[in-house]
C-alpha cells in the first residue's frame, strides 16, 4: 500500500553510519572516556593485588649487592649480614651482638633475645626477633587484610563495582561481546539513549578502534 510504503521509506535510522556528524563524534568520545575508566579500574586492581608483596628495597644502592648481602655472614655466626640487618637487627659483625656468651645464631634458635645479655629484662628488646623465630609474629598473616584502595594514588578513580573483574580484563583485552560492552558502558554512566541508537556491529567496530588507539 502507498502509506505502507511511505512510512517504510521514511522511518528514521538510527545506526552509527547515518548518525550526523556531531553524534558520530559524541559516541567516540563516549567510548574512549569508558575505555579509560576501564584501563584505569585494572590499574587500580592491578594495585591492590600487587602492592602486598612490594618489597622496598630502597636502602640497597643495587640488586646486585642486595644478594650478595644475602648470601654473606661477616661474623661467621650462621646468620647471613641481611637477616641481622632487616630481621634480627642485630650486629652483622659481632658473631654475639649482646655479648652475653651465646652467639647470635644461637639465641635465634632458642627463641631468646640477641640483643638482650641472658638473663636480664632489657625495655624494648627485639621482640620482633623472638616472635619471628618462635612463628608467633601476628603482622605476617595479618598482611592480606591491610587496606591498599588508596596504593599508588588510584584509589579515587571510580569504576562501578558491579561491573566484575572478569569483563573489565576481558574488555581491556578486546575480548568482549557486544551486550556485555553495553552494559559495562552503562553501568559507569553512559547514555543509554545514545546507546540504544548503535547497532551491535558498530558498537564493537567503534569499540576496536578506540582500544586500538590506546
């Protein structure tokens, strides 16, 4: 019928080819700001994964002496240069650093304080020395449920947490389908107007190629 044909010729289209130029552009940039909030969320969860088991080994002018730091013991007392450094705290020239007749090694063993001659209470003696070598150090198993959410300076970037971490690596990685971009696109704020008025196809067309251009 001529007004079957009549609307058919003029219903709007609505996909990203016909889009004015404006929208095009508006759609890009849509896209490249949730690309980012993505890159920047697996920054953040990256961080918080990573920061437990930073080790800091600033004081060490190069890696280098820091293993040979570890493999040597000055005072030949069984314990190497580093662990008297960083753990004991005691003196890595001194084979008894509290000179009270036991080697340092030996103390360690008995779970005795080698900073501390036997037999006296000395005020803060290396506590931390005698729970290390008794297992009775809380802060090691502790370390898993410290709070890292502000590590590194990421901690006010703001990514939906119902979008899972799964999709935002897949998304990153351009393993994504087409309903899942959309709903991680909506779930940190974008038009779903705007998106509605994109087919599957140059959804994901315009999606490559701003991941590409990252």
């Amino acid at each position: 019928m001529p007004g079957s044909n009549f609307s058919d010729n003029n219903s709007p289209d609505f996909s990203f080819k016909n889009m004015p130029r404006p929208q095009k552009t508006a759609v890009v940039i849509l896209l490249s700001l949730g690309i980012v909030i993505l890159f920047f969320g697996a920054l953040q969860f990256r961080n918080r994964v990573v920061s437990p088991f930073q080790v800091d080994v600033s004081g060490l002018a190069t890696v280098d002496s820091a293993i040979d730091t570890a493999n040597k013991d000055t005072d030949s007392d069984g314990l190497s240069d580093y662990d008297e450094f960083n753990v004991y705290q005691t003196s890595p020239y001194l084979e008894d650093s509290d000179s009270d007749g036991l080697a340092d090694n030996v103390e360690v063993k008995n779970g005795t304080d080698a900073n501390c001659p036997l037999g006296q209470n000395c005020v803060g003696g290396n506590n931390f020395a005698i729970e290390v070598a008794t297992g009775t150090d809380s802060t090691i198993s502790n370390t898993s449920s410290t709070d890292y959410s502000q590590a590194g300076g990421l901690g006010t970037i703001n990514v939906s947490s119902s979008t899972s971490e799964t999709d935002l690596r897949n998304a990153l990685a351009g393993q994504v389908d087409a309903p899942t971009l959309r709903q991680i696109l909506l779930d940190n704020g974008a038009d779903k107007a705007m998106l509605d008025a994109i087919t599957d196809a140059d959804l994901l067309k315009s999606y490559q190629e701003v991941l590409n251009n990252q």
